[in-house]
C-alpha cells in the first residue's frame, strides 16, 4: 500500500514538476500597454492566443517541449468590452484578443523552434517593425546568445518605410523594403532567392545598424550561430540587451515589477496537486 502510494506520489510530482514543458516569461518595458499574441505553428495547424500587458506586467507563458512557434506584441488596441471584438493599430491578427490570423505587417516577430537537444530562436524584422524585442534564454547549454532588438527603429525609419497614425501623426512602425516596394530584390526571390546573391541592400543595413541581433532579410542567417539549447525563455518588449528587469533566478526568470503570472499558475499547481492527492487518498483507504 504504501509502495504504491509513493510510486504514484512520484508519478504525480513529476508530472506536475512540467518536465517536458518549456517556459516563457513574457514581460512589458515599454511606456504603453501592449498586447502580445503568440501562435503555435507545429504541423500547418493554427494556433493563437493573446492577452493585454500593462506597463510593467509580466507574464508566464508554459508550452511543450518540441513547441514551434511566433510571439510578437499588438500596439494601439482597442476591444470592445461586451462582445470582446476589436482590432489593433499594429501586429493585428484577426478582430479578438486571440489571434485568428498571422500578425499584420509591419511588425517584430520572437521565432522559436524548441527541441530536446538543441533551440532555434530569432528576432526577425523581415516582416518590419512595430517594437523592440529581446529575447534572453535561461538555463541553457551551449551557446545561448540573447537576441533581438536594443533600438527603436520608429524613432530611425527612412522616410519610405515609415508608418504613422493619420490622425495623431505618431510613426507606428517601420516596414521592410520587401513589403514597401515588393521587389524580387528586396524579398530575395526570383533570380535573387539564393542567398550568395540575395545581399543586405541600404535598407536591411539600417535595419541591422539599430539592431544588430535580430535578423534583417530573408537570408541573413543569424539563427545558425545560436546553438543553444535552454529551459526558459524571457520575451522583453522594449527592454534593452544588456537590461530587462528580469533575472534568471533559480530555474526561472523573476521580474521587479508585477509577476501574477508566476504566482497564478504555481498556486493553481499546487492546488490541483492537492486535489489529486486528496482523490487518491480517498481511493486508497
Ligand atoms: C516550468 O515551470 C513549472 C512551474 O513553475 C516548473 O515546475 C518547471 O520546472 C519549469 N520548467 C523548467 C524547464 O524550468
Ligand atoms: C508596475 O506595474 C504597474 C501596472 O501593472 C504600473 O502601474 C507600475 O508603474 C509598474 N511599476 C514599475 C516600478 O514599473
Ligand atoms: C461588438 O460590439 C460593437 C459595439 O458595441 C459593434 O460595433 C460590433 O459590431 C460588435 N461585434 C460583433 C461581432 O458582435
Ligand atoms: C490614431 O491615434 C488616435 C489617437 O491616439 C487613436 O484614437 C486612433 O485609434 C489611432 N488610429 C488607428 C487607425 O489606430
Ligand atoms: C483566449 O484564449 C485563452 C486560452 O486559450 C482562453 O482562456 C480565453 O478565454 C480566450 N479569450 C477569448 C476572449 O476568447
Ligand atoms: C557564441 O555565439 C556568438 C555569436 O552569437 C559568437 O560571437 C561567439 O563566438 C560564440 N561563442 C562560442 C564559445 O562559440
Ligand atoms: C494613412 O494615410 C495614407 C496616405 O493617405 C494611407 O495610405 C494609409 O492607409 C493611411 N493609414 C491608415 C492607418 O489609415
Ligand atoms: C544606397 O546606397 C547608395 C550608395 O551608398 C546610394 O547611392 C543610394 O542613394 C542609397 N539608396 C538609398 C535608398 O538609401
Ligand atoms: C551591452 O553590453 C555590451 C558588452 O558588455 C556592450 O558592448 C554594449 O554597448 C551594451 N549595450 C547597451 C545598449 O548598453
């Protein structure tokens, strides 16, 4: 009896310890809200989810291991109260919180392909940019170089690029010279879609100048120096390399400000491990 009852007790503890799982720590630096959406791409199935973050707040975000997907923010949101539909100004992806649909151009965009062995992740601005991205693994092995974005290019978008808000004025983001003249050059495709002839042209040079560890254009291939293979993740909106208010402590990253996100979700383990054991208990005597 009590054999059984510890074994089980082992089974449940590892379960609940989320050893296959992977987790993100998503946190706001940015002077407005946001509103971060996240979509799991494994197998041509779509998956999005989205949620608001106020100044300050962070959150936790747990996927399993052999998790693929994209995480960016949403700027200028507006979702009405009552039937939750609405849309944003930037990185819009459908008419709710969660995401329906890929993110709107311009925006930045974290990428991920995790695996036991080793991770893939990149800030990209093929797609352009609408917020700075850090992304900073924890816990890893190997060669964990964090990546992403330490400049505002909205405050450095060439005057071709740039996107602004028609009533207040206000540059929103910045596109890619891709998305903005749509040329084989440009999108490394045609005759260019190779990449000993697809080169950084003036536009990804300033895109690379601001952010040196994201990725700029189609083949610029930063993700082959990351061989990483990590734990935990933090995505910093507006956070720079060297500074997000987070740190890696113990097995998790801690942020100064707000964290519900870590407190919600331990609480809500132990209680359905409390649960679970109270069930067995009464099953066994
Ligand atoms: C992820 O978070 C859960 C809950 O806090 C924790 O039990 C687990 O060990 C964490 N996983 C990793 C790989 O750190
Ligand atoms: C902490 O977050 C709240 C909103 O969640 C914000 O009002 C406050 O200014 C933040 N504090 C710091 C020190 O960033
Ligand atoms: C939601 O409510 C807003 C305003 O109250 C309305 O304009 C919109 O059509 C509604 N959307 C849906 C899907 O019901
Ligand atoms: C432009 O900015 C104004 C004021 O900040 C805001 O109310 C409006 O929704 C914005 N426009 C769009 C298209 O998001
Ligand atoms: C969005 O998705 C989350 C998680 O899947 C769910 O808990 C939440 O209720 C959804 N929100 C809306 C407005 O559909
Ligand atoms: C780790 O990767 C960085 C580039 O991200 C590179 O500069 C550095 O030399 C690499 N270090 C090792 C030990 O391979
Ligand atoms: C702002 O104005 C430009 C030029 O008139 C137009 O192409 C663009 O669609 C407008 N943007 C928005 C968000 O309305
Ligand atoms: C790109 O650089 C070349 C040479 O430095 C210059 O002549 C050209 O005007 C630049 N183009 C743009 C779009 O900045
Ligand atoms: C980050 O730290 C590196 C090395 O410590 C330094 O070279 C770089 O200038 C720093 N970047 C910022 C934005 O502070």
């Amino acid at each position: 009896m009590t054999c059984n009852f510890s074994l089980l007790f082992c089974i449940l503890v590892l379960l609940a310890s989320g050893a296959n799982a992977k987790n993100f720590t998503l946190v706001n630096q940015c002077k407005e809200p946001i509103w971060p959406a996240i979509i799991n791409e494994k197998s041509g199935k779509f998956h999005g989810e989205g949620f608001k973050l106020d100044i300050g707040q962070s959150h936790f975000y747990s996927v399993p291991d052999g998790w693929s997907g994209r995480i960016w923010g949403r700027t200028g949101c507006d979702f009405d109260a009552k039937n939750g539909s609405g849309t944003c100004q930037t990185g819009n992806c459908g008419t709710s919180i969660n995401c329906t649909s890929p993110g709107s151009l311009p925006v930045s965009i974290a990428e991920f392909t995790l695996s036991e062995n080793l991770d893939y992740y990149d800030v990209s601005l093929v797609d352009g940019f609408n917020l700075p991205i850090v992304i900073k693994p924890g816990g890893g092995k190997g060669n964990c170089s964090v990546a992403g974005c330490d400049g505002d290019l909205r405050q450095s978008c060439s005057p071709d690029l740039v996107v602004k808000n028609n009533s207040s004025g206000k540059v929103v983001g910045c596109r890619s010279a891709c998305d903005a003249f749509n040329s084989d050059e440009y999108c490394c495709r045609g005759t260019y879609q190779d990449p000993v002839i697809c080169l950084p042209t003036n536009y990804s040079k300033s895109f690379k100048q601001v952010c040196p560890a994201a990725s700029s254009y189609a083949y610029d291939d930063r993700v082959s120096i990351i061989t990483c293979s990590a734990s935990n993740y933090l995505v910093a909106f507006c956070a720079s390399r060297n500074n997000t208010i987070c740190s890696y402590q113990g097995d998790k990253f801690v942020c100064n400000n707000a964290s519900e996100g870590f407190k919600a979700l331990s609480q809500s383990w132990s209680l359905m491990l409390a649960l679970l054991l109270v069930s067995i208990l009464q099953f066994l005597f």
